[in-house]
C-alpha cells in the first residue's frame, strides 16, 4: 500500500473529558458529539495510507485546539477552553481555575503541536489537511441554505483566492482539490 505525504490533524474528533474535570462538567455525552466534530475521528482514518495523523481526544467542548493560547477565559467563552458549548449553554458548574487551565494546555494542546511539529520536521510532508465535520444547518439560523457535503477551504473566497486573511494553501491547489 502507497504511503501518501500527507499529514492529518483531526482537532474536534475526541469526546475525552480529563478526568479531573469530570465532576465540574455540566455537558452530558450528547452535547459533547454535538459541539464536536461528530465522526471526524472515524471519517478521516486513514493512518495506514498517510504519513501521520494527530487526533485531540479531548472533546472540543473542553479545549479547542484550534484556537489561540491566548483566547483564554473568561475574555474568551469560545476561545481555546470553553465555557459555553456551541448552544451557548455553561459547560462548567464553576469556572475553571487558572491550574486547571495551564494543565490542559501543558497535557493536551501543546502535546498536540508538538506531534504535529516533530512529525512535520520528520516526515517532511507535501500537505497537511486540518479535517472536521460540521453540522448540516447552522443551528443559530434555520433560515439559512444547508451547508454544503464537503467544504475544501482555505480561508480564501470559492476560488481559493485571498479575502480579508492570509490563505492557508495556495488558490491554485484549492481549486484542484475540488475538481
């Protein structure tokens, strides 16, 4: 079997609730898949076919690695550890304190990069894919059209072209990965 030159980030895929936090969390198994990318972990398995694959297994309820280390709470309820779930419900009884915190980012988040960089480093992949699902509708806004099967992004406009922020792949390869 070909080994393909691709690394895979699955950051939403995981519904691990750190068990020292499990008795402070107020979100049950249900709100956790929903808040998540529900099946990122199974849809995106193709370890034996790529070079890596790096999967948070903590629920992105609780830490989103997508997010800066710095959009810390409470100035940030969506940052990169959450106090609200994509409903805007609490997910923590009491708030979270500046140890608990640091620990998630010490055990989880900076371990994640830190596979990702080393495995970068030696591998030496041609691409990396940062892989999600998301939920068929926008669940603030019914009235909107559903969201597309898949969506191949590069923070650019359909094109893959430059917007209002730096792209994260060239248009050019964005526009042949959709066709």
């Amino acid at each position: 079997m070909t080994v393909l030159p691709i690394i895979i980030s699955i950051p939403h895929g995981g519904n691990v609730i750190p068990p020292l936090m499990m008795d402070n969390l107020l979100l049950d198994q249900t709100a956790l898949i929903y808040d998540g990318d529900t099946w990122s972990d199974q849809l995106y398995q193709f370890e034996a076919r790529v070079l890596h694959t790096a999967l948070m297994p903590v629920a992105r309820a609780v830490l989103d690695v997508n997010r800066l280390k710095t959009f810390l709470p409470p100035s940030h309820n969506d940052g990169v550890v959450k106090t609200v779930s994509i409903l805007n419900t609490p997910v923590w009884r009491r708030p979270l304190s500046l140890m608990d915190v640091e620990t998630l980012l010490k055990d989880y988040y900076d371990p994640y990069y830190q596979s990702l960089v080393e495995q970068t480093n030696q591998l030496q992949p041609r691409v990396g894919f940062d892989c999600h699902s998301m939920l068929a509708s926008d669940p603030f806004d019914k009235s909107k059209p559903k969201r597309p099967l898949f969506c191949i992004s590069n923070r650019g406009n359909e094109m893959g072209d430059v917007l209002d922020e730096p792209i994260t792949a060239p248009a050019e390869f964005m526009r042949l990965l959709k066709d």
